[in-house]
C-alpha cells in the first residue's frame, strides 16, 4: 500500500498547479477517522479531510472525491470506483463513498480537491488510501484451529506452517485473529507493531480481527508463518469472572499473496498447521503478568526449514467455544502500540538483593529488561504504583492481581520484555540477580490504544499545569480498546460510570472518534432485551450488575459527545434506538417518573465525602439522596434522546421525548426542590445535577447557587462531591457567576483536592480524594488505585472554562463553536490547543499590564463566536483596529456584561481596552479617546 502511495504521489507531482488554482488545499485525509485503514468493513466508508486555508474567512464553497482501483488510474484522474464530480457544499466530514460495490480486499486510492470562496479550485490533495477487509464469513475460507488437551491456566499456544511461493511477489496481506491474544510472525518478524491484538470484545458477539500488509516480509521460495496465543480477556479472570476460562486458543488466519504474474496465492489456518504449548511463554495473563523460561525458546520457529518433529497437528474447531454466534468485525480503532519510553530516575535497594526503580511517573504497559545473568537465573520483576514506609514496593492495593514478570534467563546478554499482558505501575522491583542491575537494566514502555493527541493545555499555573499532566497521563492509563477504571489491580474493565462523566475530557486529550466508535457496539451488545445497560462494557456480570443510574446512562451519554464533537450522525442512527429502550425500561418502572425502582447497582455518588477516612469532616452531608440522583440521571438521557431525535429528523420522537423531559423536570422539582430552591438533601452533588442538566426554573438557579457556596462552606470549603457530580459542580459555579470559586477550588492543596493529591507526589489522578494521606496512610486497600480517570474529569472544566473552547451543538463536530475563556485571579495566561476534526482550534489569552488580550485561531470552513470580557464593544480592539470594523468580525451582542463576536475562519488578535478608572488605567490618566489610540498601536501577541 505504501509503495503504491509513493507512485501515486510521484505521477500528481508533474502536474503544476494552474494559475487559477486557489491557495487553499485540503488535508489530512481520513477515512472512517483512521489514516489509510487496512481492512475495514464499512461498505460506504466515510471519507474526511481539512481544508487548509490561511486566509481570513476562508470556506469550502465545493469539493470533488476521486476513488480509483489502482494508483495509476488515481494519477490520471480516473475515478473508476467513483467520480463525484463537483458538489456544491462546504461538508468536509463524513462524506459517504457513494460509488461502484466494493468487494473483500478491495483496494481504493482517493484524492479530493476544494473550491474557496471565490470559486476557485485547489490543487488536488495527496492521494489517501483504505483496503476493504473480508466482508462475508465465506470470504475467509479458513479455519479456527487450536491444540487440544491443555487444563487451565495454560501455557501459550504456538502455530505455525510452511508454504513456497513460486515467483516474484506484487502485494500481500493477511487478515489475522485470536482468542485470546496473539502475536503474528512471518520468516523470523514479528507482523506489524500492533499489541495485544485482537482487543477485547463481547466475543459471544462480535471478535475483530486485523489486517496486515506483508508484502516486504515475503519472499518466493519457501516461507513460514507462524502465531503465539494466551488468554487474554478470553480467558482470563475478569473480576474473578471469565467467559470461558478455556485455555483452548484459537486462531483463525487468511494470507493473500498477489503474484507478479497475476495470480492469487492464499495460505489459510487449516488442518495442515502445527502446534507445540512447549514453548518459552509458561503463562500469561491480564492480571497475572507472564512467566517466561529462555530455556525453551525455539530459535527459528517462525522461518522456513524448522524442525518441528515435536509439534502436534493441530485441532480444527467449528467455532470456538462461547463465541458460536460472534460475528467477525475489522477493527474499529486505533491498534495498542508502544508510545514512549520511561528511564528510571533512581534505583534503591531498600533490603539485600531486592532492587527498586523508580521511573518518575506512574505508567501502563511493561518494563524492557536487559540483563547479562548465569543460565538458569531466575529473575522476578513486580510493579506497583507507591512504596510503603520502607521503601519497599506497595502491592496491597492490587488485591489479588500479581503484576509479576518472572524470567528464567538462558545466559549471557539477554533483552527481555513480555507479551501478553500489561501493568500499571510507577515503581519495579527487581530481585533473584547475583549482584547489583545497572541503573538503565529497565526501562518502562508506555503502552495504550494508539488515538493522537488533540489538545494541550498549559497556563500560568503550575499547580493547574501539574493537574493536566495528571489527567493526561491517567487517560493514556485507561485506553486498551476499552475505557478502563484502572489499569492494575485485578478489574480494569470497562466501567460506564467512569467514562460517562471524563468523557468531554478524553475527547479533549485524544482523538477519540475510533475508539468510542470501536466501543460503542460494545455496549449495545451487552444491553439487555428489557433496555437495561450494563455497569461495564463488555458486560463480564451478566445479570448481576445493571441498569444503574449514571453508569447505564453513559450508553446514551458517549453516543451524544460523539456527535457534539465529531458530527457522527452514523452512531446516532445506529444507537437512536438503544438508548431510547433505556429511558423506556426506567419510565416503565417508574411511571411516577422519579427513578425510585430498579436501579441496578445504585452506585449514587461514588466516592463522595462520605468516604472520606479520618479527615475531621462532617459525616453524613455528602452524598446525595439516590432517588434525587437516578431522576436526575434520567431527565438527562432523556434530554438527550430527544436531541438525537431532533440531530436525525425524527420529529415526532423529538416532540415525544421533549415533552417527556419536562414532565421528569415538574416531578422532579415537585418532589425534591423546595420554593427557596433548596434541594433535598442539600448536598453539593445536588445541586450540581439539577442546575448542570437543567432542572430548575430560571428563578432558582441563582438560589440554587448560594445553597451550593452555603454546602461547600459547610465542607469547610472543600469539595464532597463524587465522581459524578465534580466536574459538573465547577462547570455550574463557572456559569452561574461563581467562577472566583472554582478557582479556588482547583488551587487547594489539602484534601480532598486534585492539589492534595500532587502535593503527595501523585503523576496520575487517584480513585479517592484520599488514597494516601500524610501520617494516616494509604485509603482501604481494597479500593484505592492510583491511576482512574473518574475525578480527572476536572479536564472538561479547564477546557472549557479556562481555556475557554466549547463545541457547539447545533453545529457539531466544530463546524461553528465558541471561544468563552474566564481567567482566575490568580492566572496571568492561559493556552488551549485543540485539533478539531475540522482543524486546529488556539484560544491564548494574556493579561499584559492589567489589559486583557486574546489570541484566536478558527480553522478553514468554520466560524466561531467569541466572548470578550467588556460591556462596551467599542473597547474591544481586533489587531490594532476596532473589532467591529476589522475584516472577518461581527458584533453580535452583548450579553451578562460581556460582548461576542462573530468571526471566520483565520487568526484574530484581540484586545479589551480598560475603562479610565479600571485597575491598570487610572494611573495613566489617560481618556478613552487615548486609550483607543493605545490600543491601535497595539503589538500582536
């Protein structure tokens, strides 16, 4: 595929752009949100790109896709698979295919080229490219094939044949999956840079498989391929449970060799296979880690010309067991990859023999061992995330999770490192060497679903600065193909609660459109037939844990930040009807409409002050009563279901589910909100559902307020909130004239606080306000992870409030969204960086001598509404001039003392004037009329 790129690429490049062409150029170009996918299985692909475009105002006034079969015909303009022709539309995202059938393995190179403003083309875009992977289960023509006789837990599996190509190779892919997790060789090389493949599903539902280009690893003569297999998610103990605990391993594998002459080579998994459990890989596993002996490595296994007398034929299975019915889906998502490297920064030896390294920061994934060891050695590497008193590592709270490589080392020089399993961990503890390990013997791989950075965010503070590292390095932690809670004591898995309230938070971080779109099948697989979702997803409980407030809701909750932020209106078609059962099955049991039956697991506000462990606060004040939190829970997905409703023309829905959320909202106020807008309660979490989804009449919000400031005051100025009900405490106390005191909050450093919280050390955000505490010690052992994301959703606040960027939902996916940053006291600059899937997005402000300044970028083909914190208009200076007569702004209002903008696409500079007896001001004596001219000789940021 990348060969054919470059040609491509080579034959665009003799075409000189024509005088007429336009400055502009698009971009960036996806497809199904993915750069050049191999092997998907969307039949009408949507296709994305960006337009790029410095000019102010800039828009996309038509565009034109070329989908061609080869890469010639793409140079030449052919657009044998489909041809657009010019469309008259400033759309850029989510263009469907809509062109000749394509079939498995179809390959497709695209280009695409726009028109400005003016009517004037670009040139066209560099070409992109997308495989189609094996649409019908006929296509496969393979077999699932394992070894029998093996008990549980088991040794990894190895497979492997050898076959001869007879002439020169012209392309080659292979279409690969396991149960439970496999690596793919081919002549010696590991396939690919992709990690525990295939990820987790429902595999009782749906198992992904992955699709390779091994055209350089082949050669004609004779070859071999060849996988390992553990278990996994398939079979592992999740939560003490397992799907099947089986250690039969499967794989199921189709390699496609185009030959230069034409012809089609395949090689599929099949009865002519062979297979060994006698190899290095003794076990591994998600929570156990892996023990691996150097002693039984079999040197060539994976190249042509082994001998492999000692290996077994292998068995053929129908299907594999507990996964009769799965369908076999491409993969959604960004593969798991090592991302970064961490060195140690200090080695201890806290007792004889048993070494400590200290790599800084608490990390997710595994640790490279090199070494130089006696044959037979037996090393022992242990994880952990803190140390106890004696600097020895903390595993107590791991429950019952190993998190131990173990190595038996075959001597000399050996580079190790595991494959099968990952740890979330800050500190390793290495004993069973001789003498002491040189200071670089480990180094940490930084392991996660591969999804790009989008946003970055850094201010005058360090305090807030070090909070954003935290939340950052804690999402990394919790993306293996799920969003986990943790990543290290034996759960992980995919909690709903936990990433229906940090969700706006990772979109932020990350690109999340794979992910989430790879995950959402995820939950409506687990939904039951009555509506109820589960607790996690994939839903390893069964019947046991469903249908809970905030946690179910997240499967109507992930589905709508995906349209909000990326304008996928596939998903909301594809979930419309799920999460509509949802709010069905809480309104048929709750036909008064105040969620007091059925609620599952009845979490309430997890983790709130209550729990708080021999800090000297107020006991029994926190939580929120748990039928005020379910209604609140419910009014809000209904809300949002009558969104959808309206986002996918589904106008009678919209009026039904409409007039549903205000009938929540009556009895909701009826039963829990007195006449002085007190709510019962009177907990800070409550008054944060009801103002955050919009509960109270308009004359109670800011009565609904002062009860919120009288409750956090009462926590002796802290806050008591859980995981639910944090971040949105901050948002509503930003946007209800309060912002002075989400601030404070974000800069406590005593607990509960993120800042008590970095003031101990933390490089992630903690599971508990107080997980560890300066001489009490560590939280419950039983729940205390230093690595979840839940109250890291803080992140959405600092976003959208400080940095001030906000989508706009009735222009989703960023089309148009507004720029409304509130500096803190105690702030002087804040920047929000944030790619968009239009493009793009810098919001930068400075107070420079007692002057507000802002710095904007709005990407090409897109507008976006600008708050300036002055009444007065004409105290806003755009680049030196007065904003409202600066090319490309508009005045459109002024509105709670502030005045907005309307601008287009380009980069904007904007300053507000102080009044004459404003601080910074009056000193100067200067008039307004100065002041102007002041401003006029403004330098740009």
């Amino acid at each position: 595929m990348r060969v054919a790129l470059i040609a491509v690429m080579a034959c665009c490049a003799v075409h000189p752009a024509s005088a007429a062409e336009s400055p502009a150029a698009a971009e960036r170009l996806r497809c199904e949100f993915l750069v050049d996918p191999l092997g998907i299985d969307a039949t009408q692909p949507r296709l994305c790109w960006q337009m790029q475009d410095a000019r102010r105002g800039a828009k996309q006034t038509a565009y034109q896709v070329l989908v061609a079969g080869t890469p010639e015909k793409l140079a030449a303009g052919q657009g044998d698979l489909w041809d657009s022709g010019k469309v008259a539309s400033d759309q850029s995202i989510h263009v469907e295919y809509a062109g000749q059938p394509l079939d498995s393995r179809k390959q497709c190179y695209w280009k695409v080229r726009v028109w400005d403003n003016d009517g004037q083309p670009a040139p066209w875009s560099e070409p992109a490219a997308w495989t189609m992977g094996l649409l019908k289960p006929s296509d496969w023509g393979a077999n699932w094939i394992t070894l029998g006789g093996a008990t549980y837990p088991a040794p990894a599996l190895m497979v492997r044949k050898e076959f001869s190509v007879p002439g020169a190779i012209k392309r080659a892919t292979v279409s690969v999956t396991g149960l439970g997790l496999y690596d793919l060789h081919i002549n010696g090389s590991k396939v690919g840079d992709r990690l525990l493949a295939p990820e987790w599903t429902r595999y009782g539902d749906r198992i992904q498989y992955q699709t390779y280009d091994v055209t350089d690893l082949l050669r004609a003569g004779n070859n071999a391929i060849g996988a390992q297999l553990s278990e996994g998610w398939w079979a592992g103990p999740l939560m003490g449970k397992s799907p099947t605990q089986n250690p039969r391993f499967c794989l199921l594998a189709r390699l496609d060799i185009e030959l230069a002459d034409g012809s089609v080579q395949s090689v599929v998994s099949d009865p002519s296979w062979r297979a060994t459990a006698d190899g290095p890989i003794r076990r591994a596993g998600i929570y156990y880690g892996e023990t691996y002996d150097a002693g039984k490595e079999m040197p060539g296994w994976d190249r042509p010309g082994f001998n492999a007398a000692g290996w077994q034929p292998v068995q053929v299975l129908p299907h594999p067991a507990g996964a009769a019915g799965a369908k076999l889906v491409a993969q959604r998502n960004e593969p798991i990859r090592a991302t970064e490297e961490l060195r140690p920064v200090k080695l201890t030896e806290p007792k004889p023999g048993v070494y400590v390294f200290d790599l800084g920061q608490n990390m997710v994934g595994w640790c490279q061992l090199k070494i130089n060891a006696p044959t037979g050695t037996k090393i022992t590497l242990r994880h952990a995330e803190m140390l106890s008193s004696n600097g020895t590592i903390y595993t107590a709270n791991l429950r019952t999770a190993a998190q131990t490589v173990e190595y038996t080392l075959r001597g000399g020089e050996s580079v190790l490192e595991p494959h099968f399993t990952y740890q979330g961990f800050r500190y390793v503890e290495l004993t069973g060497l001789p003498s002491r390990p040189a200071e670089d013997a480990v180094v940490g791989r930084v392991i996660h679903s591969a999804a790009a950075q989008t946003g970055k965010f850094s201010c005058s503070n360090d305090l807030i600065n070090q909070i954003m590292r935290c939340v950052e390095w804690t999402q990394r932690g919790n993306m293996h193909s799920v969003p986990t809670d943790c990543p290290q004591r034996d759960e992980r898995e995919g909690w709903m609660g936990d990433i229906q309230a940090f969700a706006q938070t990772a979109i932020f971080n990350r690109d999340m459109a794979a992910f989430f779109t790879k995950w959402a099948p995820d939950i409506r697989d687990s939904q039951s037939g009555d509506g109820r979702y589960p607790d996690v997803a994939p839903d390893v409980f069964g019947q046991f844990s469903r249908g809970t407030p905030a946690w179910g809701d997240a499967g109507v909750v992930v589905p709508w930040r995906m349209y909000q932020n990326y304008a996928d209106t596939r998903m909301l078609q594809q979930h419309f009807e799920s999460a509509r059962r949802w709010v069905e099955f809480i309104r048929g049991k709750n036909p008064d409409l105040l969620w007091r039956n059925s609620r599952g697991g009845d979490y309430n506000d997890w983790l709130n002050g209550d729990t708080l462990k021999n800090l000297g606060y107020p006991p029994g004040i926190s939580a929120v009563p748990k039928e005020v939190f379910a209604t609140a829970f419910f009014a809000h997905s209904t809300e949002i279901v009558a969104k959808m409703a309206a986002a996918l023309g589904r106008r009678e829905d919209a009026a039904t589910y409409s007039r549903l959320f205000r009938d929540i909202k009556a009895a909701f106020n009826k039963a829990y909100v007195a006449s002085d807008g007190r709510i019962t309660g009177d907990t800070q979490a409550g008054y944060a559902l009801a103002l955050h989804f919009n509960l109270l009449d308009e004359s109670l919000r800011p009565k609904a307020v002062e009860h919120l400031l009288e409750a956090i005051e009462k926590f002796k100025g802290h806050p008591s909130t859980g995981i639910q009900t944090t971040h949105r405490m901050m948002l509503e106390l930003s946007r209800n004239g309060r912002h002075d005191e989400a601030c404070r909050l974000i800069n406590l450093r005593t607990a509960p606080s993120w800042g008590y919280m970095v003031e101990m050390g933390a490089t992630t955000i903690w599971e508990r306000w107080d997980g560890y505490v300066a001489g009490r010690g560590f939280q419950d052992p039983s729940m205390n992870s230093f690595n979840h994301w839940a109250f890291g959703s803080v992140g959405e606040w600092v976003w959208r409030e400080l940095a001030g960027i906000n989508p706009d939902e009735q222009q989703p996916g960023y089309k148009h969204f507004v720029i409304h940053p509130r500096p803190c006291e105690d702030l002087t600059w804040a920047k929000g960086e944030y790619d968009s899937i239009h493009g793009p997005i810098l919001s930068h402000w400075e107070i420079v001598e007692g002057r507000f300044q802002l710095r904007v970028e709005i990407p090409a083909n897109t507008t976006a509404t600008v708050y300036l914190p002055v009444a007065d208009p004409a105290l806003v200076t755009e680049s030196g001039k007065p904003a409202a007569a600066s090319d490309g702004v508009k005045f459109l209002r002024t509105e709670g003392g502030k005045s907005l903008f309307e601008v287009g696409a380009g980069r904007y500079h904007f300053a507000v004037i102080p009044e004459p007896s404003a601080p910074g001001a009056a000193g100067h004596g200067l008039g307004r009329s100065a002041l102007l001219r002041l401003a006029e000789a403004a330098v740009d940021l």
